[in-house]
C-alpha cells in the first residue's frame, strides 16, 4: 500500500492523487487503506516519513567509518545519488511534493535534510584545519545535491556517479583548501 501510495503521490502529486488510485494500484480495497491510515494526509505524511527514513538510512551507513573526509563524503554522496536515481518517484516525494504542500508535510522533508546536513557538518569539521562555517557549507553542499539530484532524475541518462562526480567537482575544490593536507 505505501509502495503504491509513493508511486502515485511522486508521479502525480498530492492533489491529483487520489485513494481509489492507490487503493487500486496497491491491489486493495479503499476501505482497507482508509483502517490503516485513516486520511490522505495521514497516508501522505506516513509516505514522506518511510522515504526519508530510508534515504538517511542509506546516507549514515555511506558516511560511517573511519575513512578520510573527502572519502567518506564522497561515498555518501554517491549513496545519495544511487538512492534518488533508483527510487525517483519517492525523491519527488521528499524533494518537491512536501514542500510543494505547505505544512505540516514540508516540516517532514525539512526535518531529513537537516539531518544529512549534520552529516556533512560533522564531516566538514572533521576535516578542516581550522575554523570554518561548517553549517553553512553543509546546508550549501545538501541544496546543491538536491538541486542536481532533481535535474539527474528529471534529464534522463544522468548516472549517480556522473551526478556525484558533478558535485564533488565543484564543491572539494573549495573544501579541499579548508581540509588538513
């Protein structure tokens, strides 16, 4: 049932979505998705939810490690990008259907990306040579990989290492000159 919810909400959005799609795309009656989740907003929030926790999930494991900085950034933007590209219809979920909502759906999506901001941040700190607006590069890192990440899904043939190589390219070379050599 979220699987279909996702598919339905990240291809036709929030308001053109309806219960009786996803109830038919899921197999199941509407009766049955309104006892589990008992509104469209309910089910729209458990969506954005699921998605975020799974693409953090994958983010923290790709950053884990004792790796050097640029490595494990690199793994977990690359992470980030195999997960959008793989999974695009909840991406368009998270990145511009909660938002494109209002509240309270967009405190769901926001709540995600601050969270792999503070991965960043960690990173980025870990990293520098001395002090540095560690925060502001991590939130100006997580809006260019959103930005890229929703033209790779939307242009078609974008690689997520193509993608991730993207970023990296343009964002290490200013980081590499605040890092430890």
């Amino acid at each position: 049932m979220m699987d279909a919810a996702v598919r339905t909400f990240g291809r036709r959005g929030y308001q053109a979505a309806s219960m009786d799609e996803i109830a038919e795309l899921a197999g199941v009656s509407k009766p049955l998705v309104y006892l589990y989740l008992r509104s469209k907003e309910e089910l729209f929030t458990a969506c954005i939810r699921r998605e975020a926790e799974a693409l953090l999930s994958v983010v923290a494991v790709a950053v884990e490690g004792e790796g050097a900085a640029e490595e494990r950034l690199w793994d977990g933007v690359l992470a980030f990008f195999t997960h959008t590209a793989e999974h695009p219809d909840a991406w368009a979920v998270l990145s511009r259907q909660s938002r494109a909502q209002g509240e309270p759906f967009a405190t769901e999506a926001e709540r995600m990306r601050e969270e792999i901001a503070a991965y960043v941040g960690v990173l980025i700190r870990g990293a520098a040579r001395g002090p540095c607006d560690a925060e502001g590069l991590a939130q100006a890192l997580v809006g260019a990989a959103e930005s890229l990440a929703n033209w790779a899904n939307g242009a078609g043939g974008v690689a997520p290492r193509q993608a991730a190589t993207t970023l990296m390219s343009l964002v290490w070379s200013g980081l590499g000159s605040l890092t430890r050599v």
